[in-house]
C-alpha cells in the first residue's frame, strides 16, 4: 500500500492549472466585443489580463479579467468569475444593461491617453 507520511510534499495534481496566454484572452475578447478598442483597454487597465486578478474591499469583491464586482453584480458566482470564459460572458452582459459605466474609471485613463 501506497502511504503518505505527514510532513511529506503534496502530491502533483493531474489536473494543475495552466496559464491562459494573454493573446487567447485578447482574442476572445476581439470575438466577443464589437468595441474590442476599448474593452481590451479595460482589461488590461482592471486586471493585465490576469483572470485570478483580485480586489476585495470593504465596499466590493471584484474578480477576473474584468474585475466583476460580485457586490454591486450578486447574480453571478464569485468563484466561477476566474474563468475566463464565465468573466467574459458576464462582461458581456453588464456591458449591454450598462455600457461602460462599470469600467469608467479604466475607460478614462484610456481616453485619456489618446
């Protein structure tokens, strides 16, 4: 029998994550977003394309490459928001109920620099 001792390693997960390259996600995005200017802007300025990307605070909990604020946007899973594909969707989502009016401050800095 196979015996595991205490203080020993953990064992290798089979299924250990791998990192999405940040020009697939960019490429979802192109695909999904018919302003992929500026929703490409906004990810990079919310997260760096970082789908774990994380900010918890007192006032939200926002999460993925979208930073998707699960307080202000309860309907969607907190944990399912680190999937690229479920943060994208949502992404969708909020962006045709409300424009850009949760990633303001992002879509500024990126006017701005024009």
């Amino acid at each position: 029998p196979y015996v595991i001792e205490k203080n020993s390693p953990p064992a290798l997960s089979l299924q250990a994550e791998v990192a999405i390259p940040k020009t697939i996600i960019e490429d979802k995005i192109r695909s999904i977003f018919p302003n992929d200017e500026q929703m490409l802007a906004i990810a990079w300025c919310e997260s760096g394309m970082n789908p774990k990307a994380k900010n918890i605070t007192a006032r939200e909990h926002s999460v993925g490459i979208f930073q998707i604020n699960s307080t202000a946007h309860p309907e969607y899973d907190r944990k399912l928001l680190e999937d690229v594909d479920y943060n994208l969707s949502a992404a969708f989502d909020i962006w045709k109920n409300e424009g850009f009016g949760a990633w303001k401050n992002c879509l500024n800095k990126h006017l701005a620099k024009r």
